[in-house]
C-alpha cells in the first residue's frame, strides 16, 4: 500500500474552555475517499478546518506526507495550495464571471500564465458540467447548484493533492443537490482523494471506502460503508442512523 498523503495524530481544538476536538487520529491515503457523518456539533467541520488549517489545532499533528505542518518553519501556503476546499456557501468572487472564478487562484496563487490557467478552468469547469454557456455569467445568475460546481471546478484547477468538501450541498435547495452529489460522484471514481463532512446519508454510503462517525469531538466508530451502515458496533452510531436509514 502506498503512503498516507495525511496522517493526523491526537488531534486536539479548544474554543477557550470548549474542547471541541479530542484526541482525533487519521490516516488518509491516495485515492481514498472518506465521509465523516455525525450530529450538529460533533467536531466535524471544525476537524476538517483544522485539516487545512483554517483552525490552529491546539495539541497534535497533522502529517503531509510525512512532514508535521504544524512545525513553525513549516510552508503552510504552500501546503495549504495542496488541498482543495469546498464550503458550504461557495465563497465564489460575486464581481468575477464563472470562467474568472476558476482562473483567479491559478494566476495569482500558483503564477501560472493567464493563457494556461485558462485551458486548465474550461478543463474542470467542463468536467462539473458548466460548460461554455455559462462561462460568462456571474455568480448571481446562477442557481446554488451551479454555484457549488462552480466552486468545485476552481478548487480542482489548482490540482489539489486532495479536496476537503464541508457540508457542500447543506445550502441547496432539495432539488439542487443531487446535481452537485452527481459531480462528486464522478470525482470520487476518478481517483481523487476526498474528505467529506455531509449529512447525506446515501451518498456516503454509495460513494465512500470508509465512513467516520464522529461523536462529542471523538472518532466514535469507523469502517467501510457496509460495517458502519449495516453493522454498526456503536450504540451512539446506532442511535444516529436510526434517524436517517428507514
């Protein structure tokens, strides 16, 4: 088996005297995706912010190919350029068109030419299924769904290592979200390495090669889809699916 690209070791994350985060350890490796399920304020996206430093972890490692970059010397831009966000609310640039939003992070971020970074933006705006027609329009004329595909395509163009997805289709209206689940359907065949935080249910059945069931800032139980929808050890897991699996 090949190397984890990130392994996070006694991941902990205090709020003042709130520990949201105790004692998390994960190993990721290429091409994997991984879905974290759990109740509203379990740790799950303050985990993944920390993956990605969006939160400064209070105790911990996180290992990038086998480096700690948590280490004060360490390039966290640089490692930072290596995993691909998508938010729950897009944070497109709403004065931008579609095609600039996807270009913008490739020209000024990885200084790539205008004219690459462009061929690279049509590539994966193509690939999300916002093609020509929509290259033009700016973030308000489109749905939420087409929003979030836009914001999936930028965060592809800048060839993330891996892409953390927090809660992307929380923001959609019902019929929007099987668009962006589709697209990340498709990512998830093509090798992509995935972390997803999502509250739905069947996706991350159907789509991942493990699920974690985070509980009160800990890894409760993890496994394959099977083991943690079907046969799950944990009563707390249990107790959590009863409300999503008929």
């Amino acid at each position: 088996m090949s190397n984890p690209i990130l392994e996070i070791k006694h991941l902990k994350k205090s709020f003042g005297q709130n520990q949201v985060l105790k004692d998390i350890s994960l190993s990721v490796n290429p091409g994997e995706v991984i879905s974290i399920i759990g109740s509203s304020g379990s740790g799950k996206s303050t985990f993944l912010r920390s993956i990605n430093l969006l939160e400064t972890p209070t105790e911990g490692q996180i290992l990038f190919h086998g480096e700690n970059v948590l280490e004060k010397n360490y390039d966290a831009t640089t490692y930072r350029e290596k995993l691909g966000m998508v938010f729950q609310s897009f944070n497109l640039f709403d004065n931008l068109n579609v095609l600039e939003n996807a270009i913008v992070a490739q020209t000024t971020v990885l200084k790539r030419t205008r004219s690459e970074a462009e061929i690279i933006a049509k590539e994966n705006l193509n690939r999300v299924g916002m093609t020509e027609q929509y290259w033009s329009a700016k973030p308000k004329q489109l749905s939420g769904g087409q929003k979030q595909r836009v914001a999936i395509a930028r965060a592809l163009s800048v060839n993330p290592e891996a892409m953390l997805f927090d809660e992307p289709t929380s923001a959609l209206d019902p019929e929007m979200v099987g668009e962006v689940l589709k697209t990340m359907q498709v990512l998830a065949k093509s090798g992509l390495t995935m972390i997803i935080v999502t509250h739905e249910m069947e996706f991350a059945r159907d789509v991942s090669d493990r699920v974690i069931f985070m509980d009160k800032g800990v890894i409760a139980e993890e496994g394959s889809p099977k083991q943690i929808f079907e046969e799950p050890k944990e009563e707390r897991t249990r107790e959590f699916l009863k409300r999503f699996l008929k």
